[in-house]
C-alpha cells in the first residue's frame, strides 16, 4: 500500500473527515472516534440509526483502557485475539462521545488484523470508527463497487475475502455474551482467567 495515501488519509481522519478503508473483515467508514462532528458526518453517510452505537479501531491496549473498563477476562480476551476479527464490548469511561455509543454506557473497541488498519493507528495514535461503509440495512461492501459515495478518500485495496463481520462480544459482567456470531468462537478455556 502506497505510504503517501496512507499518510493523507491519517492526515483526513485527524482534521474531522471521513475516509474509507479495508478492514480484515469489509470496507469501514473512518473518522476521529474523538471527532463528535466526525461521528455525525459518519452516522449522516450511512444514514444509520442515532439509536445503534458505532464500534472504534484502537492502536493498541493502552488506548483501548483510556476508552474502556477492563476487567480480567477482557483483558485476557483481548491480548488472545487481536489484531483479529472481533469486537469487545465494555464499560466506556468519561468522555466517550454519547453519540458515539447511541447513549449507552459501552463502547466496542477493536484490532483488524489487516495492514492499513495497523498503519492508520500507528499514523493517528486516535480511535477511528469501523463501521462497514455501507448504507445501514444494505450488503455488507466487500469491493469499492459496493461502497456509499461521500468519504473524503477511498483506499481501495480490491476485492475483499467475503468473510463474516467480526464477532461481537459483550464481557461487561466478566462472562462471554455473544452478541453477533463471527469468524471467532471460543472455547471453555478462554472463561479461565489466572489468579481467580
């Protein structure tokens, strides 16, 4: 992947706009999770819902804790499968953005397993939204074809492998609650955490 393209679309997402990139799983609709404007304008191009929360591309575990409450199990969870195709849910902490989240008191944090993803982290040091950069309701868009128009940049990586969208979980409570089965599942092994 081109590293000029790369470093302009780091460059879109730090002064509020929106760009569209590969992830591991589909095209996301990237903007500064920080960015209240940023979120509306990705919420206004994929005419989603204000009542469903968007999920955020995080660098690493440290960001990932300045966002979110973790417990042991989320934290065992986390170094296990990321970069991967899955989605934590947790308790967010002050400051996230309302909008964001849809107004409730999590926020899903992700790692794609996917180079562009890892480069704009590294390039931003923000959280970015990974939601899939369609219009809500319609296929998910695994080619640029099946992209919705508006973005500021469109990083166009070619057809995608159609795979599933990432596993959602929900480890709030310390338990495992499946929210949106995956490419992950997991085993009775991953409920037991060191020390406990």
């Amino acid at each position: 992947m081109d590293s000029s393209l790369l470093k302009k679309a780091a460059d879109i997402i730090c002064s509020g706009g929106v760009i569209v990139y590969p992830t591991d799983t589909a095209y996301g609709l990237g903007a500064d999770a920080g960015n209240v404007d940023a979120v509306q304008k990705v919420f206004d191009l994929k005419g989603r819902d204000l009542t469903k929360p968007i999920h955020v591309v995080v660098e690493n575990l440290a960001m990932a804790r300045k966002l979110v409450e973790f417990n042991p199990l989320a934290e065992k969870i986390f170094k296990k499968y990321l970069p991967g195709p899955l989605t934590i849910v947790l308790p967010k902490k002050p400051g996230v953005s309302d909008l964001l989240t849809a107004g409730l008191p999590t926020l899903g944090i992700r790692i794609p397993d996917n180079t562009v993803c890892r480069e704009l982290s590294r390039l931003t040091h923000l959280p970015f939204t990974t939601t899939s950069a369609n219009l809500s309701g319609q296929k998910t868009p695994y080619q640029i074809s099946d992209v919705i128009p508006g973005a500021d940049l469109v990083i166009d990586a070619g057809q995608l492998p159609e795979v599933l969208p990432s596993t959602v979980i929900d480890l709030t409570k310390g338990k495992i609650n499946i929210l949106r089965r995956g490419p992950i599942s997991f085993s009775e092994d991953d409920l037991v955490v060191e020390g406990e």
